[in-house]
C-alpha cells in the first residue's frame, strides 16, 4: 500500500519537553488544541491515510491502457476505460 499526501491540518501540538519525554520511555504527554498553541509549539498530525493496492492496480491498469492505445482519449473507448476505473476507485472506497 502507498500513501497518501500529508497536507492536512495539525490534530494537536506538543513541545520538546514533551517530546524528550517519550523519547526517554515514558509513556504518555501533554498535547493540547490549536486553540492553546503557542509560538514554538510543535504540530502533530495524524498518520497518512494507507491507499488502497486495488486502488493503485486499477490506475496502473488505466495508465497502461492509455499507453497502449491512443485512441483512447476520444469517444465510447474513451468513456468504457473511465467507468471501468471509476468502478474500480467505487469498489476499493466501499471496502473501506
């Protein structure tokens, strides 16, 4: 599986106290909300969403028949290639 871009915004922050500490085998810290971020506070985000290997084979599959025949881009060809890939991305989002 791949990931998906981490652009979002930070869940909550922390600061390097907080951060030494787990780095020394505690267990648990502080975080706390945007709202009581301060300057020099460090943000902490969520992990990136895994994407799908179906997902991925389905757009390799679109790519390669793209490669293969160029004619695609037009026409009934054109549309059947992109239901079958929006099917494909419907299926794998349903599974999650």
């Amino acid at each position: 599986m791949a990931l998906t871009a981490m652009d979002g915004e930070p869940v909550v922050f922390t600061d390097e106290r907080n951060l030494h500490h787990i780095a020394m085998g505690r267990e648990t810290s502080l975080i706390w909300g945007k709202q009581n971020s301060e300057t020099g506070d460090i943000p902490l985000y969520r992990h990136a969403k895994l994407v799908p290997d179906a997902l991925i084979q389905a757009v390799a599959f679109y790519e390669q028949v793209k490669r293969e025949n160029p004619p695609v881009e037009t026409g009934a060809y054109k549309d059947a290639v992109e239901w079958v890939l929006r099917e494909a991305c419907r299926a794998v989002i349903k599974d999650e």
